[in-house]
C-alpha cells in the first residue's frame, strides 16, 4: 500500500517538474522574443512556474516521507 502511494506521488512530482520546466521555457522564449504575448502572459506563465514548483517540493517532501 505504501509503495503505490509512494509510486503516485512520484508520478505527481515528475508531473509538475515538467509543467514548471515547460512554463518556465514557455515564458522565457516569450520575453527573449517579445510582442503582444509576451506583454500578455509573461507574469502569469512566471506565476504558474511558481506554483508548480512548490507544488514539485510538496510532492517531493511527501515522496521522500513515503518511502
């Protein structure tokens, strides 16, 4: 029972690693290129980076306690 949960909140943390990676890359080719996306999403593609990671640590700290 423990090791399914530990394998889903891996799953869940590889999961939000990637979505941080990807709004992070997102948002940093947006204000390197400029324009009207840029001006319109850039804060909010950062603050989503944000909340993935701390939802990458909270996965993480409970990963590690899990195991």
């Amino acid at each position: 029972m423990i090791a399914a949960m530990a394998n889903f909140l891996l799953v869940l943390l590889i999961i939000f690693m990637a979505l941080a990676l990807g709004s992070l890359l997102v948002g940093v080719f947006a204000m390197g290129k400029g324009g009207d996306f840029n001006k319109k999403n850039s804060n909010k593609l950062m603050r989503y980076r944000v909340i993935f990671q701390a939802l990458a640590v909270l996965f993480f700290v409970l990963y590690m306690l899990a195991r």
